[in-house]
C-alpha cells in the first residue's frame, strides 16, 4: 500500500469481509481485537458466510455480522450492492480472492483493503503487497500484517479469543442431557480426506484413554454422520469410556463451541473446531499429515501438534511430501502419550512430537 496508514478517526464505520474457513475465521480474530482496542469509537460489522460469522458470535468488538453470499455468475454484483448498502466508510478484505475484489469494487467503498493477490490488486483501492516469507508462516501473522500496514497498530497478542453466548451454553445443555463425568472430544472428521487420521486409530485411542475419562464426544455435521457412526458403534464394543455420537443428537453450530468449553481437551484432525478448542482455552491435540502444521500454529496456544513427520526438513514444506507426511503414518501411542502430556500439564504450549 502506497502513502501513509488510513487513519481510523476518520472511520466511523468498518466492515471486515471475513475469510471463508472456520478456521481462518478465528484467527482473524487478534485482528479485530486490535483495531477495536486502537479504536473504540468504530463500528466493527463482519461480513461473510453465515456458519463462519456464528463462530464470533458474541465477541464484544463486533458490532454486527452481515450474512454475504457471493455465488454465482452475478454474485459480486449483488454482494456489493448488500456490503453499498451499510454505509461503511471503509472496508477491510481478510478475505483473498479475486472474487472478494470484485465485491469489493462493486461495493464502490473506498477506501478497500487487501492483500494484492490472485490479480486483484487493480480493483482494491488501497492494494497491499503479499508479505515475502521464507516458509510457512501462521494465518494469524498474515491478517495482523494487513492490518498494521493499513491503519498502522501493532497487534503483539495473536493468540484468538472467543466466549460463549447464553443461547449456546443453553443449546448445548439440551444436546448434552444425560451425559455426565469429564468428557474429551473427537474430531474425527474433515473436509479433506488425506488429513483424517484413521477411523480405527480413533476407535483404538477411545478405549486406551486414562480411566478417569467417562465420556467421548464425537464431533461433526450431517456429512460426516456415517463416520461418526462407525466410531461410536466400534468403540462400544470394547472397554473404555462411553463414546457419544453428537451428530446423531443433532450437533449444530448454535452448540458448538458451547459443546467444545465443556471438554477437558480435544483430540482433533487439522480442521476448524481445532481452532475453536484454542480460542475457547481448551487443551488440544492436534493431528497432522500432508498439511504443515507452521500455516496454523499459533503462539501461546495450548496445544499439543503430533506430525507425521517430524524429521521434515524445515525448508521443506509437508504440503509438498504428501507421501513422507502422510496421516496414517502417525501411530495411536504417539498421540496418545500427547493426550497424557495434555491431561498433566494442560498449561504447557505448542509441543511438536511424534516417531517417525
């Protein structure tokens, strides 16, 4: 971006198109933090897919999460018209392609924010040079570097933060009536395939957990209920805690991260509740395999990362070596011993582990 930061008292009101990902969603949210605190007189809206905006519900920066969609041949256009008709006095893009630019211009707002990438840089108002770096560096990083750039705040804390709202603390007494004891969850699921660590490891690790876990929760949506069944319906068959299939109580987003406060740590495939667990202060074990675990990890984060392969060089990318990095290499005793590591010293961060 050419010339000074944008000065946020002339801003009066800021809309943020958010990023498409849960994932991404929530660690965007240091970034909101930070604008809100440098500027408290500023109307925050947030603007995206519904099920993303969900994931904020609550926060008290954000002053309004605007529904957007933008599919479709005629999309931007109508989009633009919906982000033109809230009367925003700047807008922010967290959002990275080239669609989002064409919203953005179909906005008409200025000033427009965002990363000059996917050849969008033209239609952005205030186009901001792609940070050069030498690796994988966290998404986090990415938003508070936009940020700092456009308006000039430093953003220290990068590590997302999120409360509960009433309604979802009541959603999930509902989902969860009969169900007592500590209680762990699993996220088994994913939207790509060669990141799910495999079903039967899952069903293995339910019955190897420490004997005072009472209860297993099994997280995911409607299109990952065959799966879900499948570890519930294995894993009754041994010894262990109880394993409870949440989608086939009808788990929605308005229990969620309710559901996920509750857990005493998460056991997870690189998918979006692993980033709610973080936000929401929840110990967590994270399982990776063809995805590098560097684009995610988060400072300060109470989290334990097992990697297929540890011994990746660090110039290499483990996106790249999907073969060398795969998720089935990752054996039950390796995630294990980070589950007992997260239930002794669920304080402790961001430890990298496993055997080759």
């Amino acid at each position: 971006m050419k010339g000074d930061p944008i000065d946020l008292g002339s801003i009066r009101r800021l809309g943020i198109l958010m990023p498409n990902w849960l994932g991404d969603a929530v660690m965007a949210e240091p970034t909101i933090r930070a604008i809100n605190a440098a500027a408290p007189h500023v109307a925050i809206s947030i603007l995206g897919k519904p099920g993303t905006l969900a994931m904020l519900d609550g926060h008290p920066a954000i002053a309004d999460a605007i529904p957007l969609r933008d599919g479709g041949l005629l999309g931007p256009l109508t989009a633009g018209r919906e982000v033109r008709r809230h009367d925003f006095d700047a807008m922010l893009l967290l959002r990275g392609s080239f669609r989002s630019g064409l919203v953005a211009r179909c906005s008409r707002i200025r000033p427009t924010i965002g990363y000059a990438r996917d050849g969008r840089g033209a239609l952005l108002s205030h186009p901001v040079p792609v940070p050069r770096s030498d690796g994988p560096r966290p998404t986090v990083d990415d938003y508070a570097a936009l940020a700092a750039i456009a308006f000039g705040i430093t953003i220290d804390d990068r590590l997302p933060r999120l409360v509960t709202t009433p309604a979802e603390r009541a959603a999930a007494d509902s989902l969860l009536e009969g169900i007592e004891g500590p209680c762990v969850a699993f996220v088994a699921g994913g939207s790509k395939i060669p990141k799910r660590w495999p079903t039967e490891r899952f069903v293995e690790l339910a019955r190897r957990l420490p004997s005072d876990i009472e209860q297993v929760l099994l997280l995911g949506g409607p299109d990952e209920a065959d799966l879900l069944a499948t570890i519930a319906g294995e894993a009754s068959a041994n010894e262990g805690p109880a394993v409870v299939d949440l989608a086939a109580r009808g788990l929605g987003l308005d229990a969620l991260r309710a559901v996920i406060e509750r857990c005493r740590f998460m056991v997870t495939n690189d998918t979006g509740p692993r980033h709610l667990a973080v936000a929401l202060g929840v110990p967590t074990v994270a399982i990776f395999g063809p995805t590098d675990h560097r684009w995610t990890t988060l400072a300060g984060a109470p989290e334990r990362i097992v990697v297929a392969q540890p011994f990746l060089p660090g110039d290499l990318i483990a996106d790249d070596h999907p073969k060398a990095c795969g998720v089935d290499r990752i054996p039950v005793s390796d995630v294990l011993h980070a589950v007992r590591d997260a239930i002794d010293e669920p304080g402790s961060r961001n430890e990298v582990s496993s055997s080759p």
